[in-house]
C-alpha cells in the first residue's frame, strides 16, 4: 500500500512544484504568467495521479485528470515546447489515455463494478468528489478557450477563482476519503490561487490606468 501513496504523493509534489514555479515568476514579473514549466509538471503530475487513481480504484480522480490532460499538451504546444519533445515521448503521452479507454470498453463491466460500485466510496461520495474533479478541471477547458481566442498561453483571473472552489471540494472528499494525497496536495495551493487572484486585479488595475491615460 505505502507505495501506491509514494506514486501519489510524487503526483502532488510535480503539481506543487508547478504551483510555486508559477507563483514566483508571477511574483517577479508582477503579473499572472504561464511558464513552460507549469505545463511540464502538470504532464508529469497528471500521468503518475491517473495511476494513483487506479491503483485506489477512485473514479473521481480518474475522471479528473482525463478532462484536463490534452489541454495540458495544447499549451505545451502553444508554448513551443511540443515539438522539441523526443517522438517517442510524444506518442506514449498522445496514445496513454485511449489506451485506457479501450482497456476500459473492453472491461465494462468489471470497471464499472469495481470503480462505481466500490463499497469505499458510498455513491453520494462518489458523486460529490466527481463534482469536485470536474470543476477544478474545467478551469483548464475555461483556461483553453480563453487562451485559444488569443493564441496565447494565458492563466486569467477566472482561472484562479474556479481553482479555489474546485480544490476546496476535493479537500472535503479527501477527508471524506481519507487519503493524505488528496488533502495534502490541494492544501498546497489555496495560499498561490489566491496569491494570482490579488496579482491578476492588480494586473488589471494598471493596464486600466495606462489605458486611460
């Protein structure tokens, strides 16, 4: 057991290593940036929490990192970064995901049987920490959109907003849970969200004063 909390702790610690990375250099420039490296972290993160989730037999977490995971590649992308990974890379993170999925099709039953019937997590729970996963992940859909409308990497303000809410419910259905994981690793980023709130409106203040002026 202690190992599959070692695949899931190193999972939270890339997605707090993106957290500070982005903090500080948001900090420095005195705006909300979006660094490579946020991008290549959340990869990271992302893969090794999918097995986690597999491995605990959570659905909610899957379903988590599924929504967010071929965003993370576009900003790469966007980024220039994509194009510079080895090939062989490129196609085990493209190819990952539909593999799963056709693993799933053709063990529906026994899937559905072990992750939405899993006596761990009563369905009420089920629903609630699959609530939690799907709005915190929709900040990267809103963050693509919002991105792609400017062909440009961006983390807006709403951005933040929609990770304070997300990640405080995922808490909630970690202690639920009792997973240290969960707790642990969304805890992390309370204090950098709010941070990139403040620094986004500040942002915004003074691109509004020079405007005027």
């Amino acid at each position: 057991m202690w190992w599959i909390y070692a695949i899931g702790f190193t999972a939270q610690g890339f997605f707090s290593a993106r957290i500070l990375i982005q903090w500080i250099l948001s900090e420095r420039a005195r705006k909300v940036v979006s660094p490579v490296a946020y991008w290549v972290c959340s990869i990271v993160g992302a893969y090794l929490l999918f097995i986690y989730g597999w491995l605990r037999m959570d659905f909610s977490i899957i379903l988590g990192q599924v929504i967010s995971y071929y965003i993370y590649l576009w900003n790469l992308n966007v980024k220039g970064q994509w194009k510079r990974t080895p090939a062989i890379f490129r196609i085990i993170l493209y190819a990952t995901p539909a593999v799963a999925f056709v693993l799933i099709a053709l063990h529906g039953v026994n899937f559905s049987q072990t992750f939405l019937h899993n006596s761990a997590v009563p369905m009420w729970l089920l629903v609630f920490g699959s609530a939690g996963q799907v709005i915190f992940t929709l900040r990267f859909v809103y963050q693509w959109i919002y991105s792609a409308r400017r062909n440009e990497s961006m983390l807006p303000t709403t951005f933040w907003i929609i990770s304070l809410v997300g990640s405080g419910i995922i808490v909630a259905y970690g202690i639920f849970r009792l997973d240290p994981v969960l707790i642990l690793g969304q805890s992390v980023g309370f204090i950098a969200y709010s941070r990139n709130i403040v620094i986004g409106h500040k942002q915004k203040a003074q691109e509004a004063t020079v405007a005027a002026n």
